[in-house]
C-alpha cells in the first residue's frame, strides 16, 4: 500500500470512531469541559456501559484521553482542533440544508 492510500486509510479509521450519534455529543460536551463517565453517560442519557464501549472507540483512535482523578476516570479532548472539525462539518450541513430548502421554493 501506498503512503498516500495508507493515510487515507488511517483517515477513514479516525471518521468511523466519531461517526456515531452518542460520540459526536461526547465531543460536544469535552468541548467545554473534561468529564467523568458517570457525568457523560447522564448528560447523553445512556447506560454507563454502552457509553464505556463508546468511549473505548473515542480512545482507540486517539480522539479521546482519559486521565485517573482520584477513584475515577476523566475524559478530555485528546486535540482541541477535532471541535474545529465537527464546527466545520456543521456548516457544510447548514449550507446544504440551505440549498436544499431554496431548490424546494423554486419549484
């Protein structure tokens, strides 16, 4: 394989972890503060299992980082610029949703 193929390889890896519902709110909530699992899950309104798992993925591919506080754990963003990512991710949305909504008028 390629240098160029293996990078976009390890790019789509990284996109499948965060192309999940429960993780992108994950990051949402890390954007403004490290958390525990206990204040995730409640916050996301899931199991703290099924949040673990989600979480697991979040660490695999380097999204996520969990640091010992005390008896727990808690999660921070591993890179700031992954909130930049979902920002822009977000606006190419709205535009499409934009131009969708002005094609449904000029009929």
């Amino acid at each position: 394989m390629t240098k160029g193929k293996e990078w976009f390889r390890i790019q789509s890896e990284f996109c499948k972890a965060m192309a999940h519902p429960v993780r992108l709110e994950v990051i949402d909530l890390l954007k403004r503060e490290d958390r525990t699992v206990n204040e995730l899950a409640e916050a996301v309104g899931v199991s703290q299992a099924n949040l673990s798992q989600h979480l697991a993925v979040l660490r695999a591919r380097g999204v996520v980082r969990a640091t010992r506080a005390g008896n727990g754990v808690k999660y921070s963003l591993a890179n700031r610029k992954i909130v930049e990512a979902c920002v822009l991710i977000r606006a190419i949305l709205a535009e499409q949703a934009g131009e969708r909504r002005a094609a449904i008028i000029e009929r």
